[in-house]
C-alpha cells in the first residue's frame, strides 16, 4: 500500500509502497522515527485510512472496501481512547453489550479479562480515578473480551513512565503468547520492539528499510539507518574506500595495558551508567564510542581492539 496526503500544493508521501505480511498468531512491531509512516500504515490496516494504492488482505480476502467495524480488528491507542463517564467495567463490557450478548455472558468475559490483566478491584472506578497504566489494561481489556482476529496498537506506552512501560511491555508479551491473536504493534521505541517482537519491521521516510527478527536486525542491519537506529549506544559508523563501515561499543575490546597489535587511543569522556562504563575515545582513526566493565577515567591511555567479524560493510548511496 501507499498513502499520499495532499495539503495544498504539498504532497506527502507517508507510506510508500511498503509491502509485508505477517503470519496468523505472529506479534509484529512496526518502528522508525517520528513521522515515518508507521501510525498511517497501521490505520490503513484498520480501515480509518485509505491506501492511495494497494490492497490489504485478511485471510487472504482483499478488505479494501470494508469499514473498520467490520473487518474484526482491535486497535489500542496511545491516548487509550475510554468512555469517561462509564465504570472500567462497562468500559470493557462496551463492544460485547453492542453485540447482544446476554448479561451473564458479559460479566464473566469482563471478568476473565481483568483477571488477566490484573485490574479486578479496579472495575467499579472511572477512568478519572486510574492511573495511565490502570487506563491502558482497561483499553486493553476492552480489545480482548472482542476476540479479534488482529490487535493493532500504536504507542500504547508512550504516555507512561519508564517503570510502568517497562512493566507492561512485559504483559502484553505475555497477554499475547496467552491469547495467540496476531498483533502489529507500532512503536519509536527500538528496545520495545526488539522486547516485544516476533518481527520487526523498520521504517524510514515512508519505506520499509528492513524486515527481519530482532536478532537478524541488531547483528546483520540491512544499511547505516538501521545499525544506528538499533542498540542502546549508538553503533561507530565511519567512511573507508568508498564504503561505509560501522562497528558497535561492545564489539570494541578495551584495554589499559598495550598489547601486539592493538590501537593505542585517549579517553575523552567517561562515565557509569549503573551496568558498565560508556566512553568516547579518540585514535588515529576517529573517535569512538565504547563501553567496558572496568573503570574509565578522563584522560587516560586505553588501547582497543576491533572483532574483526563484527565490523559492518556497507555500499555508499
Ligand atoms: P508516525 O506514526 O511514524 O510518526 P505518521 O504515519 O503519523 O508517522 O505520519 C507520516 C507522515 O504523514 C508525516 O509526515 C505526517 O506529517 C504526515 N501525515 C500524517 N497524517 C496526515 C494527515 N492527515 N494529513 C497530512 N499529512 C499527514
Ligand atoms: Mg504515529
């Protein structure tokens, strides 16, 4: 599909051509900067978009023409979109009282589904008394009692704290190998996708850069896009006979003692940062970041070794 916004004379291309499938009980991640294309991507799938070009598939049915109530998806947001004057439990009750089922039937859905999601004694309250974590487990109950055949969630962690996305990365992980529905989850987050994903698909001005699991991502990246957008330290990339090379902090061997072989270098900066030492250090060949677990000091003589199979290579342009 492609998507092609006209704002006056401007044309945006917001996806262009990006292609891709994802397999029945598979959890997908979509990444990539701010503005790459990923939210329209994943409201094209939804239905609230339509694609300038291409076709969407479900089951191997083109859904093109079908509105979003009718194409059996669930999307989590990252606002969490709730009714505001109903209980957290008519919240989650919602699209099953829309269905017709019988009260019984309800209670024990929505039931089941706090027990999961570990919000029972929270049901009677208003989104107005949850916290932003409460409110996320209760826009994700109300996908789950659905029983959709697809969750789609755009950023649903961005507007929590650090503690609390890392907490509920790890049950919607687990939500989702305990529900097997097929997930496409959109993030600007490189270490939630590489947490949460079967598959990553990584974007960049409206194009898929690469496909691939997190592993294939981290260690073989498709181009210097990709190796700098992924890792928490930001991989060394350098130009070399016309070809662009990048090495990561952990892939650069450090010592303080000179041994055959190894550069000889000056520690610019460094610094703990409560797992190991993150440092910048400057040699004949540029300056580098890197990381050891002994002590680094400003100023100090190290010399370094690069793994020589860790090196990346890629064609300029
Ligand atoms: P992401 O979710 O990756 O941050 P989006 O899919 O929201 O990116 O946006 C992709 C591009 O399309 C951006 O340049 C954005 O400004 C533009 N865009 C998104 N929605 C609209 C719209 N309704 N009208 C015009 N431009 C839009
Ligand atoms: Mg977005």
């Amino acid at each position: 599909v492609s998507k092609v916004y006209r704002t006056g004379e401007v044309e945006i291309r917001a996806a262009d051509d990006v292609t891709f499938s994802v397999q029945k009980g598979e959890f997908v991640v979509i990444v990539g900067p701010s503005g790459c294309g990923k939210s329209t991507t994943l409201r094209m799938i939804a239905g609230l978009e339509q694609p300038s070009a291409g076709s969407i598939l479900l089951d191997g049915m083109v859904i093109d023409y079908l509105p979003p109530q009718k194409r059996d998806m669930a999307m989590i947001f990252q606002n969490y979109a709730l009714y505001e004057n109903m209980t957290a439990f008519d919240n989650i009750a919602f699209p099953l009282k829309v269905r017709g089922l019988k009260k019984a039937e309800i209670a024990s859905k929505v039931t089941a589904a706090a027990e999961m999601l570990k919000i029972s004694e929270l049901l009677n309250r208003k989104p107005g008394a949850l916290s932003g974590g409460e409110k996320q487990r209760v826009a994700m109950g109300r996908a789950i009692v659905r029983e959709p055949k697809l969750f789609l969630m755009d950023e649903p962690l961005s507007n929590l704290d650090a503690k609390m996305r890392f907490a509920l990365r790890k049950e919607i992980r687990q939500l989702q190998r305990r529900t097997g529905v097929t997930t496409i989850y959109v993030t600007h987050d490189q270490g939630e996708a590489m947490a949460l994903a079967d598959r990553v698909i990584v974007m960049n001005h409206g194009n898929i850069r690469q496909i691939g699991t997190p592993r294939e991502i981290y260690n073989s990246p498709a181009d210097p896009f990709v190796a700098a957008f992924f890792g928490s330290l930001p991989m060394n990339l350098w130009e070399e006979d016309h070809m662009i090379c990048g090495i990561r902090p952990e892939d650069i061997s450090l010592s303080k003692s000179f041994a055959h072989g190894w550069e000889k270098a000056l520690l610019l900066t460094g610094y703990f940062n409560g797992v190991q030492w993150i440092g910048e250090v400057q040699c004949e060949a540029g300056r580098f970041t890197v990381c050891s677990d002994c002590e680094m000091e400003q100023q100090q003589t190290v010399y370094m070794r690069f793994t020589e199979d860790k090196i990346h290579r890629w064609q300029k342009g």
